[in-house]
C-alpha cells in the first residue's frame, strides 16, 4: 500500500485536498481531528497536568491552552511529546486497518510532516499552497484567531517555499476550487507505479 502525506502550512487549503482524495476513493487520515478527539479524551488529563487552568469538564479549552502557550516558551515542545505520541497510535490503526482492506492508496493529513521528520514514514508527499495573502485572510476568519497568534503559528512551520521544494507534488489552492480539484485528480492518476516501501518499513 502506498502512502501518501497530505500537508501545507495553517490555511493553505489541506482539508479541500483531504475532500478530494476521498471523493477518488482514497481514506485520509486528519491528524488535526484527532488531536481535537484526544483534547476531549485521553490527551485532556495530561495536558491539566502540564498546563494548569487549561481544561474544564475533562476537555481542553484551546483558548485558554493558547494562551498558556504564548507565555510558555517551551510549552509547544511539552505539548507536541504529550499529543504526538499519541497520534502516532491512531495513524498506526488508520493505516493497518487500510492494509487489512486491501487498499492501494491512503493518506495521512499531517499539518507539521516536515516539521516532525514524518515525511521519513511515507512514500509520497503532497503539499497544498497559495499565496501569503489569501492564506492570512482565511486564517484570520478563523474564530479566536488573532495576528499575533497566526504570526506564532508560522514561526514554528517550515516556510511554504521549502515544503514546495522538498514535495513530489504542489498543489496551488489560491485559484477555483475545481483548478485544486482537478490537480489533486492529475496527482492520483500520477501515483500508479510509485514504489510503496514506506508500510513495511515504518508501520507494519
């Protein structure tokens, strides 16, 4: 089974590609929705632990643990080795059940691959792109989402210049959605005969 990582930095349009990867056929697997899963489960007590203040009623309040964050210059590394360890888990399961189905392709949606040296565990890696202006406007209507907090945000992701460099494919978000739809078609069809080595190595 060949593995694909779908990733691009915060607004550049992952879960438009996500959707149409589906459409074809393919599970993605959203990193983002687990951790969101895991901050109302397992993850809660332990980031109560780290951060003090920052859940009530056994759910984190991702208000008050951004804040915690922005006063906290290590916090985002003591929050990564509590969530990502965990994730590991779920994409792990996500992964063998596709095998168990005998599925030819999937996906991992992973917003930090380069960042956490994930692009090592997959075959291929696609990256979704647009210019600086249109990613801030989505971000910013994004609800709590604040400058100072985006401009925190791209400070600790690799630069959209060197995701697109260092992909197999780019896909360019900014124009109409059937431009993005259409290229994410033109990749897939573009993942016949690609080696699929990454399963065995890093899953299995």
């Amino acid at each position: 089974m060949l593995i694909v990582g779908l990733t691009g930095s915060i607004g550049m349009g992952k879960s438009t590609a996500a959707a149409r990867f589906r459409e074809n056929g393919i599970a993605v697997f959203d990193a983002d929705a687990c951790v969101h899963e895991l901050y109302s489960g397992r993850a809660a007590p332990l980031i109560e632990a780290a951060f003090p203040g920052t859940t009530a009623a056994g759910t984190v309040d991702r208000q008050k643990l951004a804040a915690a964050l922005l006063e906290d210059k290590s916090g985002f590394e003591k929050l990564e080795g509590i969530v990502h360890p965990l994730v590991r888990a779920e994409e792990r399961k996500f992964l063998h059940r596709e095998v168990s189905r005998e599925a030819e392709v999937a996906v991992l949606e992973i917003p930090l691959l380069f960042e956490t040296g994930a692009e090592k565990t997959v075959d291929v890696v696609v990256v979704v792109s647009t210019d600086p202006e249109t990613q801030a406007t989505r971000v910013l209507e994004r609800p709590g989402m604040t400058r100072e907090r985006l401009a925190q945000i791209l400070a600790r992701q690799t630069p959209d210049e060197e995701k697109r460099a260092r992909a197999d494919f780019a896909v360019d978000t900014g124009a109409s959605l059937s431009h993005s739809r259409a290229e994410i078609d033109s990749i897939i069809a573009g993942l016949n005969g690609r080696r699929a080595e990454a399963y065995q190595r890093h899953w299995a």
